[in-house]
C-alpha cells in the first residue's frame, strides 16, 4: 500500500540528509530539491494542487531548519516532512463517530443515517461495515435498502443483513424509496433498535430524477447524518463527487473506501488533503471489521 508515495518520500528525505551532513542548505537547493519532490508527488498520482501544497509547507520550514548537534539529519528532515503532512491531514478529523452517536441517542432515537455516492464506490459494503462496527460497540442497528432502482441491490444489503443477523427493510423495485426509507424508521423506533442505517441509490449528477429522489429522502427521513461514500482511487473527481453532494443535500462526513488498493498513494492522500469535509472512517479490505475511524497518525505511519 502506498509504496510510490512512499518511495518519493524516503528518496527526499535523503537527499536533503546527504547534503545537511555537510553544510546548511541554501535558497537555491531547497527550491531544487522541492521542486523534484513536487513531480514526485505528481508522479504517485497526488493532485498537482494537493502536491503543490505539501512542497510549500516543506519548503517554509526547510528554509529555517537548523539541525542540533549531535543529531542525525534524516530525522530531522523527516520530522519536518511529517510535521508538514500531518497539519494538512488534521484537516480531515472529526469528532469520533461512536461519540457522535452515542451524544446523538441522548436526545434522540433511532440516529438516523443516510449514506449517499456514486455508483461503484463501495456503498453497500460500507453500511454492512459500520453495521457491525455498531454491533461490535453494543449497539443495535438496522439496514434499510432504499435504492430501489438498481437490479440486485436490495439482495446483496439483504445478504449482508442475513449474515450479521440484523433486521432488514426492503421495498419492492420501483417503490418510492422515501417511503422505503420511512419505513425503516418506523420500524426501529417501535422496537428499540439504536441506529438506522439507509442505503440510497448510486448516482451521478447529470441524473437529475435520481437527484431529486435523493433530495426527497433526505426530507422525509430528516437523518441526523449524511454520509457520502468516495473512492480512494477516484482521486480529484472524488473532490468533485463532494462538492456536488454538499450542493445538493448537504453532507456531514466522508468514508473513503478502497484505500488498501491504492498502490501508489497519492489519489488517496489528494482526497484526505483535498476533501474539505470530516473524514469518519477509512477501507482497507473486503471484511466486515476492515473500516479504520480516520486517524492522520496511521496514514502517516503507511506512508513514512
């Protein structure tokens, strides 16, 4: 995972190391060596913008650095580099999502969650995740299937369902899904159940019946979380992705999936850097227990 980004970032380190043994850096080198660090960058897939940003915010603190006696240089240089990555990562924390729920059923019950994305993000999988990861922490979910519009949507949530043995609401295709959604509501107030997780259908944009659809759910249910589920590998049109969503409904926070399968790194590190938005969870695999809450000190331990 990350081996190219990881690779810019070792062959940077050291060869500004190499050069501080001897002597401090100047204006002229710092420029040089960022400037290679930027196509690096570039190189491992992160967006030329996000790559531009990491390079600016190194490149400030390099033309201060002074290395203390007696310490070794590359450590230095990695402590600036990670200094700098880790301030932009900062910007995708939220408050912890088990938190937010538990302070959410202190006043109200069920919480109410609507996941929101495009077609092949990882949707469907992604509830069954934070199904169990509810589970795992003592609390008793149900998944509601509104995506009432793709062919075998309702069976694959439903299969998962079965599997964590968790309550499924289903409609029938074609049915209004705001009133599917409705439903699920219903259904966990009247029998106790703490959190109601609701599939909607993918979309892109341009469909703007899916669009309205998503709208009228969101006023019906009035969920207490909007949820958009991105792509690692999507890279800038994930950012796009967010902006559009916001637009249209609002949304409180942001599951990055598919993030073990971004070899190179950098399509993952441009949506975290460029995101604008809470990151709650991130994917990293195909099992129910693969969704890590959003910490910028593991992303950086994959990548340094």
């Amino acid at each position: 995972m990350f081996s190219k980004l990881k690779e810019a970032l070792t062959s940077f380190t050291k060869r500004i190391s190499e050069t501080l043994k001897y002597r401090e850096l100047s204006s002229e080198e710092v420029e040089k060596f960022c400037n290679n660090f930027l196509l690096e960058l570039v190189e491992a897939d992160v967006a030329f913008d996000v790559a531009q940003e990491i390079t600016e915010s190194i490149k400030s603190k390099l033309r201060e650095i002074k290395v203390p006696r007696g310490r070794n240089t590359e450590e230095v240089i990695l402590d600036v580099t990670r200094d700098s990555i880790r301030e932009m990562l900062n910007r995708g924390l939220s408050r912890n999502f088990l938190e937010i729920i538990k302070d959410t059923l202190s006043i109200s019950k069920p919480v109410k969650i609507v996941f929101v994305g495009v077609n092949g993000v990882g949707k469907t999988t992604t509830i069954a995740k934070v199904a169990y990861m509810a589970m795992k922490n003592s609390l008793r979910p149900v998944i509601v299937a509104a995506d009432t519009f793709r062919a075998g949507a309702q069976e694959q949530l439903k299969k998962h369902s079965a599997n964590l043995n968790i309550p499924f609401i289903g409609g029938k295709y074609g049915s209004d899904p705001a009133s599917v959604a409705f439903d699920g509501v219903i259904y966990a107030a009247k029998n106790g159940y703490d959190i109601v997780l609701i599939d909607t259908a993918g979309r892109m944009h341009v469909d703007v019946d899916l669009m309205n659809e998503l709208r009228k759910i969101v006023k019906v249910v009035n969920p207490h979380l909007k949820i958009l589920v991105v792509d690692a590998l999507t890279g800038n049109d994930a950012i796009e992705q967010v902006k559009f969503f916001d637009k249209a409904v609002g949304i409180d926070g942001v599951i990055l999936t598919k993030v073990d399968a971004d070899a190179k790194g950098g399509a993952a590190l441009s949506i975290i850097l460029g995101i604008g938005r809470p990151i709650f969870f991130i994917g990293v695999g195909q099992g129910y227990e693969d969704l890590e809450l959003y910490d910028p000190n593991t992303i950086l331990s994959r990548i340094l």
